[in-house]
C-alpha cells in the first residue's frame, strides 16, 4: 500500500479495520448526506462492507479512499476521501470523492484533499483525467470541483426519479 501523505494541513492514509467506529460516524450521520439520494448508512453492517470494498480496492489497485486526519490532531478522524476506479452506470472512471465530518465544513478540507488527489493521480497514478460526479443542489461540493480546475462535462441519470447527477472533469 501507498504511504501515508500529508498536506499543509492533512494527514492522509490508507484506511484501517479500526476506523469502522468513525466511518460509521460520518456516513451514518444525516447531515453528511443531505445529499445522497440513498441517505445515511442505517447501520454498522453497511459501514463494515463499505470499509471492505475501500479495503479490497487498495489490495487490488494500490490506491484508494484515505482516511483523513489533521496534522494537529492526527488521532480525530475528521473524514474519508481520495481517488477510486468506480462505475458511472456501466463505464469505469477514476473518480474523486470525499466526505467530511460536519465539524471539518467550512475549514477548505475538501479542496485541500481534492488537490491533493489530483497531484497523487496525476504524478504518481499517470492518469489522463480524473471525473467527480456531484448532485446538482451540493453547491458546497460543486465550489470545491470548479476552485480545483473541474469543468462540467455531462450529466448521468444514476438515481431514477430524481434530477441527473453532474459530471465534472479534469485532465492532466
């Protein structure tokens, strides 16, 4: 597995069977997801197979989702994030994602996080472009996307009954 990295501000490392407790914390958290059409994980259950498949995808691939601490308390787990191969319907791309704690909103985490992914993808993965998929009411998320040089360049009808998701995009 990849190193531990760190930014300015953040610690970031391949994921561990001990940080179940804080992933369920935040995927489990509703304020966490007011914007996943799926809603928070209901239980424990869910979060241990989420934290398997984050598991797998390092073994198989050698990167994957980080946990995320902060350098000035690098024992408080204040969210997940990084780059996955994932399905946007039935085509395979390298996306970006995180989720933070509610208590790390507003402290630019998320930006510095997803330029740190990038720099990771595009150094040290080689990858042409990387993609973000973000629902259209996250402006939050969106701001993050464009502040990092992500332009819209789709949409993708991922959850029926409900406006298309955005696809945003940068290459190397």
């Amino acid at each position: 597995m990849t190193q531990q990295r760190t930014t300015s501000r953040l610690i970031l490392r391949p994921p561990r069977l001990d940080d179940l407790a804080s992933l369920f914390a935040i995927y489990g958290d509703p304020a966490t997801n007011q914007f996943n059409p799926s809603g928070p994980l209901a239980d424990i259950h869910k979060a241990e197979a989420l934290l398997d498949t984050w598991l797998k995808h390092w073994r198989d691939k050698g990167y994957g989702q980080w946990t995320i601490a902060t350098v000035a308390n690098p024992d408080e787990i204040i969210g997940f994030g990084g780059l996955d191969a994932r399905l946007y319907l039935d085509t395979e791309r390298l996306n970006l994602g995180y989720r933070f704690a509610a208590s790390a909103w507003g402290q630019g985490y998320a930006t510095e996080l997803s330029r740190a992914a990038l720099e990771y993808g595009f150094a040290e993965l080689a990858v042409p472009e990387v993609f973000a998929v973000v629902r259209p009411a996250h402006m939050a998320s969106i701001k993050v996307l464009e502040k990092i040089g992500m332009q819209l360049v789709e949409t993708l009808d991922d959850v029926p009954g409900q406006a298309q998701s955005l696809v945003y995009r940068v290459g190397r």
